[in-house]
C-alpha cells in the first residue's frame, strides 16, 4: 500500500505574495506542497506527483472571511427587505426561515460556499442565529456543507433568547432560552471542534447581539470559551440604536458592557464596530481584541442604519481587523474580492481618512483573518509548515492591464474568478470551475425552493 503524500508543485509564478512577517513578494518563483502542508517556498523543484503552470498568474494565501450569515442565501435581492425599518426587516428575515428545512440550509451554505471558493477564499465562518421551534439539523447541516464543498470551516454557533415576550423584537418562536442555548452550544463543541494541527473545522460561539441575548448568555459563551479554548463573536456598535439601547438599559456604552462580562481579548471578535470612538478604538488595541469589518452591507444596510466603520483609525492604533461578507439579506454578494475592494475604498468617503493602501487590505483579507480566527500558525500566509490553502489569479486579463504592482492588479480592479484554489492539499476549484460541487445542481435547487415558497424575488409573478 503506498502511504506516500501527495505532491503538489505550483510552478513558475509571475508572483507569489507570501504575507509573511518580511513581506515577501516572490516574482518567477514555485511552491512546492506534500499532503496538505506547505515544504518548499522558492522552490527549484521541476517535478511533482500534480504540476501547475502559474506562468502569467498570482498566487496567494486563500481568503479568510470572518462573518457571514449563510442560511440568508434564500433572501438574497429580496424586495421586501428593501429600506426597511428594523422591526419590518426582522419579521422578514424570521417568516423566511421558518420556511426553510435542514436541506434549504444545506443549499444555502453550499452556494455561498461556492462563490467564496471561486473568488480564491479558502477558509470561511458562519453565524447561524435563528433556530425556529421544530426544526432540526440548521447547525450540522452547514458543517456537512463545508466537508462536501472542501472549504475550511468556523462555525460560530449563534444564538438569541430575547424575543418579543422580553420587549424585543424577534419573534418567541425562533429563539432559544439561556439553558437550551448553553447546552447546545457545548454538544456542538464537543461533537465537531478539532484542535488538531491540521484542523478543517473549529466551532465557536456567538450570542447575536446585546439587545437579542441576555447577560447569561454573554457569561455562558465567555464561560465556554475558556473551558474549550474556542473563539467567541458578536455584532458591536453596528447601529446608534444599539448604543442608546446599552446606554438605557445598562448605563454604558457595549463595549463597555460586554468587556464587564468577560468579552476582550485575542478569542473574542466583534462585528461592524461602526459606532465607536477614539477611546473605544484604544481599548479594543490594548486588549487586542479583534474586529471583523463589513463594508459592503454597513454601506447598504437594507434596515436605514447604514455607516462606514473607522477602519483606518483602527489599524493606526493596531487593532486588529479582518474581513467578513456578511450576510445575503445585507450583502447580496459571498465575493471577498468585491469586499476587499470595497474595504479599501470606502475608507476615502470619511473625512477622517483616505483610501487604504492595497498591501493593509490584503492583509486585512489573510493574515488579520487567520489572526482573528486564532488560526495563525496554520493559515493566513505562504509559509513552509503551513497548511496549503492557496488561490492562482490570472494577471493576463484586461482587468489587470495598466496596474504598476501585483496586489493592486489583483484587490483594486474588477473582481475575477480564480483559475485554481488549493485547500488543504486537494483542489477544489480548475480553470475557475469547481470541482467538488457542481455549481449548476446548487443553483438549480435554490431555485426551487423560491419557486415553491413564492418569495423573495418571485413575490410579483
């Protein structure tokens, strides 16, 4: 029986950025991978068990999207989530769930999946928040989705036990109490996190919001953390109503709040982050706490609270920030390419700032990723020993023509597929066509589910 590993030989590279701690970009170069691990950066190999030419192309560390709302697939262009006011878009959003079973949240997660991969992101995460009364499997069903695409996976297990029996606003019947949510929340963990070295898939926790889970709930997901060593996340100062909701209620700003219940540190990242100040962006650096940045949906935000976040503030005072698509009933898009691009621009409509430099959003997209994630030492860079997520970008296209360096050839023109994306030693995308999941049977079963629920964007036929 042959036990040899599997070789990968990426060869001849018109650039290879490495996002290592030098900064290197290696132009004319190769990279050589056994198994799933990177052995050789600059390599003068010539041969290996699969060669793929890169003459004309990039090649980068894969992707790493922070945030993302996966079971919102189903919503995506929806008319009546346009301009709504926040009551109207919960209901919305909650009436469209509960029509879903485990299978549409299985679609769901796939043709998100799918368009990250294609766009060269090679790990993702997902915050499942609304579990309605019967319904079974949401969870595990994207963990599923995941394995059968082949991406890198970190699930924050979501959660809400505010409802309008509280005085909040989400429906009864798609919440959980603090007990059920603990409990779950710890099988989760216990099921499917993987520590090991190699890990494709580590569970965390994420209470939604401040004004949707409860003191408890903040304590228990801080409490588990600590216990198991996984990551915890929430949405932070993503609306003005979210501050004088803290404000009223617990006589402090949320950050404040949530750092009296535990919630700083290196494990804990905090979404949007849009309202925050000087003394807030300190904070955050001094217990570098991370922040996950939103632009695309904090610019539209589809409920009138639309902002862009002080980024460049926060990455003067080295907080550090990474990337996240967020949702389809925000962002009608999964392209972090498109995000990258935007994370870059919007920066130059606030008086406060300018644009941002395309090496600080790239890293911003891998490195910061891997950092916030508390996945470093595995992902986030070109580096030997660590694991081969990589995506090739063409440079030959008329999208990058006329650009003077290879990062902005790549971040600061129009997005473009991948001609190949390598996670974990497999491929997964070819030629800009995955090869794990066919693409047309996902979009053909998406489909079907508008069409026998008469929603979104069929409710005028």
């Amino acid at each position: 029986m042959d036990t040899r590993k599997k070789t990968i030989l990426i060869k001849d590279a018109d650039y290879i950025i490495t996002m290592d701690a030098n900064k290197r970009i290696l132009k004319r170069a190769s990279l050589f991978i056994e198994g799933s691990i990177i052995r050789e950066v600059n390599s003068k190999r010539t041969k290996a068990d699969r060669v793929i030419s890169a003459r004309g192309k990039i090649v980068i560390p894969g992707f790493i999207n922070c945030h993302h709302h996966m079971f919102q697939c189903m919503m995506r262009g929806m008319p009546e989530l346009q301009n709504q006011t926040i009551d109207r878009w919960i209901n919305i959003v909650c009436e469209s769930t509960k029509k879903m079973d485990a299978e549409t949240i299985y679609y769901s997660a796939l043709a998100n999946m799918a368009e990250l991969l294609l766009y060269g992101c090679t790990t993702t995460t997902d915050m499942l928040y609304l579990f309605p009364k019967g319904k079974k499997g949401f969870f595990e069903t994207t963990i599923k989705a995941a394995k059968d695409i082949g991406i890198r996976f970190h699930p924050y297990r979501g959660s809400m036990s505010l409802s309008k029996k509280d005085g909040a606003l989400f429906p009864d019947d798609v919440v959980q109490d603090s007990d059920t949510i603990a409990s779950e929340s710890e099988q989760m963990i216990r099921s499917y996190h993987d520590n090991s070295p190699e890990s494709m898939l580590k569970i965390g926790l994420a209470p939604c919001t401040i004004f949707t889970s409860s003191a408890q709930d903040y304590k228990n997901a801080f409490s588990l953390s600590k216990r198991h060593g996984v990551n915890i996340q929430t949405h932070l100062s993503e609306s003005e109503f979210e501050n004088e909701y803290s404000v009223k209620k617990f006589h402090k700003r949320p950050l404040a709040y949530l750092g009296n219940l535990g919630w700083e540190g290196e494990r804990v990242s905090f979404t949007h982050c849009i309202n925050i100040n000087a003394k807030e962006i300190k904070s955050l650096a001094a217990t570098k706490t991370n922040v996950v940045h939103c632009p695309i949906s904090n610019a539209r935000s589809p409920i009138g609270e639309s902002g862009i976040a002080p980024v460049y503030e926060m990455l003067e005072q080295k907080v550090n920030v990474g990337i996240g698509v967020d949702g389809s009933a925000g962002n009608d898009s999964s392209n972090m390419l498109e995000e990258l691009r935007w994370a870059r621009t919007m920066q130059g409509v606030r008086r406060e700032s300018t644009y941002l430099k395309p090496e600080t959003v790239f890293r911003m997209g891998t490195i910061n990723g891997a950092r916030a994630l508390n996945w470093e030492s595995v992902i986030g860079s070109i580096e030997v020993g660590k694991a081969s997520d990589i995506a090739i970008f063409s440079l030959d296209g008329v999208e990058s023509a006329g650009a003077c360096d290879p990062i902005t050839a790549l971040l600061s023109t129009q997005a473009r597929r991948a001609n190949t994306v390598v996670v974990n030693g497999s491929v997964v995308v070819e030629h800009g066509r995955l090869l794990t999941i066919s693409e047309e049977a996902i979009v053909k079963k998406t489909r079907l589910f508008q069409k026998n629920h008469k929603g979104g964007c069929h409710a005028g036929e």
